[in-house]
C-alpha cells in the first residue's frame, strides 16, 4: 500500500513506481471529480504556505490553484524582497516561523538543496517546486501524467529531450521519474549545455536506453514525444554565452508537419522562441494541457501528504 | 432576456442598455444581501485570476473582495516582477496559462488593447481591469451605478468630466456608457488634455448633448454631478508637462459651497490635489461610497459572466 | 464583562489587565479549539484587509493565518511598491478605499502613528502590526502568552529585555503590557540604544520594578525569561552605527547553560546574530513556539473586534 503522509516532495529520483502510479492515479480521479464541480471540500480549514524566493507565475498559481480546489487556504509570498529575507533571517529561521501557520508548504528558492535543507527543519511537509539548477519534482510528475494522458501509456514511448540539459531542473527530475517506465531517452543538447555525467550514469545504472545528439531533425524522425526546453537566461554567468546559445533549437510548424506529424509536442513553459507559435494550433501541441495538468498532479500530492487519499 | 454568460468585460461600447440596466439591478441585489449578512455562497469552489500587471490598490482589491464576497477564491499577481514576464513569456502565452486555473480572469495591463487579445485566447470569461489609456468599463459601470444610487435615477442629469480626458480610460469607457441614457455631459479640461476626435465624434452619433470648456467654475454651475479626475503623471512622456498641467484643476469646498452645494462629487481615485480634503465631509462627497460600489457592481459582473444570475 | 468589539488595536498602553486576561483567555480557547480541526468557522464570509506597506514575512502572514484558520478570508498587499501611494495617493485615503472592502484591517506601516490615523478614519477596527519604531501591540499580546504558556505564569517574573531598547517596538509595547503584573524588568542595552526616558517614566509611575544595565550576564543570572530583541539595521541613518553596535549582545549555549540553565529564551524574530543558532534545540528556547502563539492571540483580537467572542 502507497502512503505518501507527512513525506516531503524534494526530488524525482525518491520515489519509486508504485507511488509514482499511485501519484497519476489519484491525480486522474480529482481530475474526473472537478468535472462535476468547480472544488472538492478535502482540505476545508487547512493552509498551505505557498513560498516562492524566486519570481514563477505558473508554478505558485499552479499549487495555490491546486490547494483552492481541494477546499484549503493559502498564505505566502511570491518574491524574496518581501520577506525577513532582507532583514538578514536565514532560509532555516524563515521555513521554522512559517512551519507555525501551515499544514503543507510548497517553495521555490535560487539556492539547490534549499528545499530539502526546509524539510530538514519543518514538520509540515515540503514541496519543491524548483530550487534553482536543482530539482523541480511536481514538473516531472505533471510532465509523466501528460505523457500518459496525450498517448495512453509512457512504457515504449522515445522522448526526445532538448535544450537546456546541462541546467533544465526539470528534465533532471523527469530521467529520475522516465527510468522507472520502459521508454528511450534522446538526448539533444548544444555541447556546452549536455546532460551532467552524473545523471547518464544513473540511467547506464538502471538500463534505461538514451543516446546523445546535437541533431534535433534527426531525433525528432525517431520521437514520439519532444519534450522542448528553454535556454534558460538566468542560469548564465555569462551573459554572451546565452546570446549564443539561445537560438539553438528552434521547433517549427514545419519540421513537426515534415518530419513528425504524431508527436506529442510539451515544453515546461514560459518559452521565449523556443516553440513558434505557428505550432500551438496543432491538435498535438499539448503544452497548454500539460500546465493543466500540473493542477490535477499537485492536488494529487498535495492531499497525499497529508494524509487525505 | 439579458444573458452574460461566457461574455467578457472589454470596454464600455460593448453594452446595450439593457445589459447596463441588468447590472446596476443585480449589483443593488448583491448589496441588499450583503446588509444581511457577510458573504454570498454563490460561487464557492470558483477561482478568479486576479493579473495586475500595474500597480493597483483599489482596481485589484475591489475585484478580490467581490470574489471573496461571493464565496469564490483567487490567485494572482500584484505587478509584473514577479511573473514569467520577466523571463520573456508573451501576454497571451500567461494568459493561457492561466485559463487552465481560474474560472475568470480580471486583469489590467499597461498596454491599450492587451484585455481584448487576452480575451481573444483565454476561454475563462476576461474581466477588463485597465488596458493603459485604454478602457477601463468596470469602473464606467460602478461610476453610472454610483451616479443612480446618489441621485435616484441617470436621464436628465447634467455630468461634469474634469481633467485629463485625453488619456483618463474611466471617461472614455464611461461616455460610452452615458450614451444610452438622456444626459448631458460637459467636459472640462487643458487644451492638451482635451477628449478624443473619435469619441466626440462617437457621442454625436448617439445624440449626446455635450460641450466644452476649460472654465470648471462655469461648468459647475450648470452641473448635477462632478466626475473629477487626476491628472494621470504615468501617462507622460514629458515631466516638464506633467508639472504644467497638474494642478489646473483644484476642486475645494468653498467652490461647491458657493456654485453648487448640491453637487454630486465624484473620483475614480487615488487624488493627488484635485479635491481638497475640506471637502472630504460634504454629504455629497460620493467618492468613497463610489469604491463601495464598485465592489457590488464587480460582484454583479463576475456572477453574471460565470452565469450565476 | 469584557467587550472589545469595534475597538482599534493601536498599542499597549489601551489595554486594561482585564482585557488582557480576557485576550489570553481567548487566545487558549482557540489553540485548544485548533488541536481538534485546522479551522473554526466563526468568522466565514467575513475579510480582513492586509495592508503591509513595509516587508514582513512573520507578522503578516501571522495575521492572515490567524483570519484563515477563523473561516475568513483575506485581501491585501505586501509592500507599498503594488500599491497606490507610488500613484502619490495618501494614508488616509488608501484607508477610507480598503475601509469600503473589509470588516478589519491589519496593517503594518513605516512611519509612528500612522495606524492611529488609519483608525481615525476607517469603521473596520485597525489592528496595528507594527508602526515604524513606534508600537507593535499584537507582539507584545503574543510575547505575554507565551510568557504565561512557557512559565505558567507572569506574576513574580524577571524578564530581561536585551537589544535595541531605543528602537524597538516589540519592547515599547511590552513594558505597556508587563507594568500590568507584579514582575521584574531588567533592560540591557548600550548606552547609544536604551529605553527611552518616557517609556522608564510611566514604568515608575506604575510602580514598576526595573533595573538599566549594560552586563547581559549579570542580569542573566537574576532572569527567568530573556527577550532578546535584533539591533534593527532599518532604524539606523548611519550605517556605521549599525556595525559598531549590532555585535553587542550574543547569547550562547555556553551562557545559557552555565548561567541560568532554566531561562526561557524569547525572540520577536528575525533574528541575525544575537542568539546562535545551538541554542534553538534547548527545550527552553521558545522563539519558534512563540512565533506559534502569535496565531492564537491573533485569532483572539480578531475575533474580539469584531465581536465574535
């Protein structure tokens, strides 16, 4: 029996199969459930703290979302300056105060680890939701729940991952979730901005078959799925760098109708010219649905850690 | 039979006297009901998505307390640093977004015409809070309502507009809406903050009595009510300007004492110096009752849109 | 018989040492109440206006969890930046605007006085959060609970008050409240940051026991409680001051346990370095439990004024 109560959600790589079906499970139910009505009365009285150290429009209404359609009540912030931050208070002192008002906590933070140096301090259960070039595990859980709701299944599925390895939080907790089901991994990624070692060899270490490019055409003609990520600006030091690489990969309406027309075609959002928009019309650009989704996934988790399902 | 259903909020154009006279008598209900008690279960479960853009204290939290009001919760944002904006993501790509959380959408955006593209993809009925010197009709709803609810009734009232007609959005989205009612409007402003050709030339269209005058003394003295407005310092390009033309027009008690002690004064707020606080106490001092309206008028208007009167 | 209903909560001196005693009555009900179910339903329906024109994590979210987890809800802002006094609208008139929204207003503000001039001019009770260097009533309410919760009791207590005496709201507020009870105050702070002579005035005119002193360690060996308070960098106008000053008292493991091993350990938080972080697992270091009871007291002055108890 799957029981997620009082855990903490800090990385893709701590769950294992069955909670992560367990997960997709309970996440497809609320999802049927809303049909009928616009909330579900589960968390009535309960408050999350909603706590986001760095700016993020889709993810903190994401879980806010999530927590008012469960019934629950929210408290936070949605940027450092208006925190004790600027008074000098350390992220422990922070986590410690606001683990006296909530019953759940979901966080954003600059710093990698950050979320998990929270759970450490606070009884409440803690939610990741990015912590910097860390992890971002309700991403790729949302993400796995798309894949399955676009195709029907994930096991057998080529998902062609591209951009941003090197630094994408996302697709770094994505492989920790993608190595549980049977499915390919290409990997298409300018050299500077590659897959850390790190990561390849846990995939080596579970027998997950990937294999590395530069060529997005060529990996696209074997794919099923294209998951599409943003160069992302604000990991740079060097502000020369991103200019060069920014406008690395590029999908077009044109390569999809050409080379792929069947692919399921998801991007973690916001983009900037990563997809065109020409591509959004198309019945199988699916990142609109895919943020959608990360509402039913983070109810799913939300009650799940506390103890609701 | 007047059915707003699925409609959006764009301007005040959009309306037909019917729609208004709709509104104003479902606003005057949710007030009744709110003499009885706090709130309204109307729309429990709901959530609205409250996106500003721009700063704004009274717009913003005028729009949360109706959905509070009405039982609804709301997530959002109170100025743009800490949106993906900031990571480059278009309007219309946070706008879809966001359609996949909330139920309605009330924005403002500095940018004339952002409401209207917003609505254009979102399928969550788009509440126009302020689109820059565009429209601004909620606030043209809650002035008429404002205006009923002072003096008992709209036909035959004399309404002085006073200051910067030239970029205030509450006048223009408000002639549109005096229209359709049997009044007369004089406009008092600077030379270089005179209303538009085309909306002049609008209200001629419909027979709407009008004049014009830089003299505000000679206007009061032939008015039943005053709309005052600022002098807007955000829509300059030049200080210099800003610094000429700002205090032109300065209402104080003794003006009203002495020209028109019945006067119905009337702001959208905030004032920098365009009302003197003497005048604060005067019965006919509509203003802050004004921004109680537009709290039973928001209500009306969300209600209505989400198909729950 | 005790009623605060419509009453503003401005500063310490208003209470009288039954309304104390009836606010900490209150404020353990509710605890108890809390231990049962996340949320009382007394004040559904009703909204609490949250305007904090200064950055707070602490008080601020304490406020709205407090209205939360009493059924209501909650509008406001966290930093004056969103709000329209960058627009030049002034205090009074942002009040008299929110005073239309909801039935109690919390607020937090930089300059002293001003939640007395928001209370002179708003219906809804003022609950101020914390007025520049001047008063901060609900953190002194709050500091006795956990006094009388920590200890069993308030009467025949010495307390060390240790920091920015000059600057400190929290400690303004709280000789208010502690002349009510037969306890000891003993103030330690340097020279260029004591207790205002004021303030030791009215101790003396009340019969009060205190003593001034710079020795953190000798009045450690006659306290039972120490309030450590942070040196406020904000309050400072020169920065070199604040640097000269803000290392002046730092308590220990080491001092705790070989000078007073049964002290309770208070802080309003943040902190930044008067107290190292090897003292938080003492099982008399109460500054996180205190930030807990904020809750509870708060939830009691709530619902005081708005005569639900």
């Amino acid at each position: 029996m799957v029981n997620l109560e009082g855990k903490d959600i800090l990385d893709g790589a701590q769950f294992s199969r069955e909670e992560i079906d367990f997960t997709m499970s309970v996440a497809d139910d609320f999802r049927k459930q809303l049909k009928e009505r616009p909330a579900i009365d589960l968390l009535k009285g309960n408050i999350m703290a909603s706590l986001f150290f760095e700016p993020s429009t889709r993810t903190r209404l994401s879980f806010e979302t999530a927590m008012h359609r469960l019934g629950g009540n929210v408290v936070g912030f949605s940027s450092a300056e208006s925190t004790s931050t600027a008074k000098g208070e350390t992220l422990v002192d922070t986590i410690r105060t606001v683990d006296q008002y909530a019953d759940v906590i979901a966080m954003r933070h600059p710093q990698i680890g950050s979320a998990k140096e929270a759970a450490a301090v606070a009884k409440a259960p803690v939610l990741n939701g990015g912590d910097g070039a860390g992890q971002h595990p309700t991403q790729a859980l949302l993400d796995l729940y798309t894949i399955k709701s676009e195709r029907g299944h994930v096991d057998g599925t080529t998902i062609v991952l591209c951009g941003d390895l090197k630094n994408g939080r996302t697709v770094h907790a994505g492989v920790e979730i993608y190595k549980h089901y049977n499915c390919k991994l290409i990997m298409v990624a300018p050299e500077q901005l590659k897959m850390p070692a790190d990561i390849l060899a846990k995939l080596r270490d579970h027998g997950v078959a990937f294999e590395e490019t530069t060529d997005l055409e060529a990996a696209l003609a074997k794919g099923d799925v294209l998951y599409m990520t943003r160069i992302q600006k604000e990991r740079f030091t060097d502000p020369a760098e991103y200019e060069r690489l920014k406008g690395s990969y590029i999908l077009t309406r044109e390569m999809v109708e050409r080379i792929q027309p069947k692919l399921t075609i998801m991007h973690p959002l916001p983009r900037v010219n990563e997809i065109t928009t020409d591509v959004d019309s198309l019945t199988n650009a699916a990142y609109f649905r895919q943020v959608g989704n990360g509402v039913f996934v983070r109810m799913a988790l939300i009650a799940s850690v506390l103890g609701k399902v």
